[in-house]
C-alpha cells in the first residue's frame, strides 16, 4: 500500500470526489482523479442511461432473515457491480435493504464501492438513517477502500463519516491508519468523544507505531478516561516498553485521583510476559512508591 496523504489532495484509482463544505459528495468517471475541497455541490445520481442491469429487472432483497441468512444475502450481493448496487440503492423501499446494500458495498471494498457509499450515506437528509448507512463503513478492511476512505475524510469532517473512518482505520492497522490515527487525535476535534474514541482504537492495534502513541497519551493527557484508554492499551500490548510506560502512567496521574490509580495499579499487575522479568526485577530495586512496589511484586508472583 503506497503511503497515503492525509491533505486535500489524494490520487484515487476509480473516480474523482469532489466534497464540498457542507459534506456533500459528486461522483465522477476519471482516469487519474483527485480528490479536492470544493463549493457545495449537489449528489450525483444514477443516469437512466446506465448500461447495468435494469433496476426493475433486479430481485427485491428479502429483509426478514435470521442473522447468518443476512451474512449470506450480504456476501452475495458484495459479487454484483457496484452500478448494479447503485440502482438497487434507489429502488430500495426500506432502511433494511438499504443497510443491507450498505454492507455489501463495504464488504466489496474497493474505492469505488466505497465511494458509491459515501455518496448514499452524505446524500441521506435522516440523521438518525444516515448514522445506520455510515455503520457499513466500519467493517472496511480492503486496502484500496480504505485509501478512499481516509481520502475523503481529509475533505470532509462530516462526524457520522469520520466516526467510521476512525474504526476502520484500526480494522486496517498498519502504519499508515496509525499515521492517520496519531493526526486525529493531534489535530482539532470534530465530534464529542473523537479523542478518546481513536484512543481506544488505538489501544486495539498491537505495532510499536501504537504503543509508542498510547505512552504519549498515558503520561500527558489530563482527562482520567484519555489516561484509562491508553494505560488499557499498553496493558495489552504487555511488553518491557509497555510496564515502563505504566509505571510512567502512575507516576504522572500521581496520588490526586485514587480511583484512577488503583486502576492503573490492576494494569500493572497484568502485565506478566516472561520478556518483562528482567526490567521487573530492576524496578524492584529502585525506590518506587509503595504501592508501585507492591504490584510489582503481585506481578512478579504471577509469573513465577
């Protein structure tokens, strides 16, 4: 995957994304498209002169299936072009079927599918429906989608999409979704909760690029539930690195909210990979708090 720019401008392989201020999205045919800020525009729609399959000739999708019927509804519908897709879009009579062509453009992945969805999801005036289509965007893995993706989030900060971004970015979890993950969460906010929820993404992506950002986090953040995520994040990564970062963690919280603290202790204790023993049994030696002490040895116990 080539390093992606988190600017106003990206090179997609399928089309061109023009968003404008107001978070709308025109889809257009290129060769060597960009993506770019632009005046607000209008949605482009499905021209009756499509050379897919006629929308009144598609099966009606069945919406009244168990969970599993619905995976393999969805994994069917993934094979159909994306303008296939698109006209079912506009002939679907219901919030089901619609979600459920949702998740077959996502499940498909490629820039172009993803593009189709962000045009359904941008051009849905329900708040409420369009926080159900933005779902789909979650369960992104394929790479080129992704690029999409993150592509149109550097034009638009519409929150709905960005939430989305945001988890599919730590589906991905390479290092350049944690490049774009350590921007987020150093640049404005968009939405309520935006740093704590790439946060917790973060903590979910085992890469020294991660961990390196949680430990940053841990020892500087102010807000107890910022600390929390990270310190989570490090305990699960359980490595040398990640028992010094906590103990760092406990050092910078300090003794003014007890209850954080007694959680990062638990953290502490948790961390009990063979590889910390060396660095445990040095700290062990050094004139801790005592409470630091203590669950260094609960810690050392659990490894013996």
């Amino acid at each position: 995957m080539k390093s992606l720019h988190f600017g106003t401008t990206a090179r997609i392989a399928t089309a061109s994304l023009v968003v404008a201020v107001t978070g709308c999205v025109v889809l257009t045919k290129s060769k060597r498209p960009a993506l770019s800020v632009a005046k607000p525009a209008t949605i482009a729609q499905p021209t009756a002169t499509s050379t897919s399959t006629s929308t009144s000739t598609l099966d009606r999708i069945p919406t009244r299936l168990s969970p599993r019927e619905r995976l393999k509804r969805i994994a069917v519908l993934s094979e159909e072009s994306v303008e296939d897709l698109s006209h079912r879009f506009q002939a679907a009579s219901s919030m089901e079927e619609r979600g459920m062509l949702a998740d077959a453009l996502a499940m498909k992945g490629s820039g172009e599918a993803v593009l189709e969805l962000l045009t359904q999801v941008l051009s849905e005036p329900d708040m409420n429906n369009r926080r159900a289509l933005a779902e789909a965007l979650k369960n992104l893995a394929d790479k080129d989608g992704l690029e999409t993706l993150l592509s149109a989030n550097a034009a638009t900060k519409d929150p709905t999409v960005l939430q989305q971004v945001i988890e599919a970015a730590g589906r991905m979890a390479t290092p350049e979704s944690v490049e774009f993950l350590v921007s987020l969460y150093r640049g404005q906010a968009v939405f309520p909760g935006q740093l704590r929820a790439v946060t917790q993404t973060l903590s979910q992506i085992n890469s020294p690029e991660a961990a390196r950002m949680l430990g940053s986090i841990a020892t500087s953040a102010t807000e107890p539930g910022l600390i929390e995520a990270a310190a989570h994040g490090l305990a699960k990564i359980n490595n040398p690195a990640a028992l010094q970062r906590l103990v760092d963690t406990i050092a910078h919280v300090g003794t003014g909210d007890a209850s954080l603290r007694a959680s990062l202790l638990q953290m502490l204790v948790r961390i009990d990979h063979p590889s910390t023993d060396p660095y445990r049994s040095q700290l062990l030696t050094e004139p801790l708090p005592a409470d630091v002490l203590h669950a260094l040895q609960q810690q050392a116990r659990r490894t013996s």
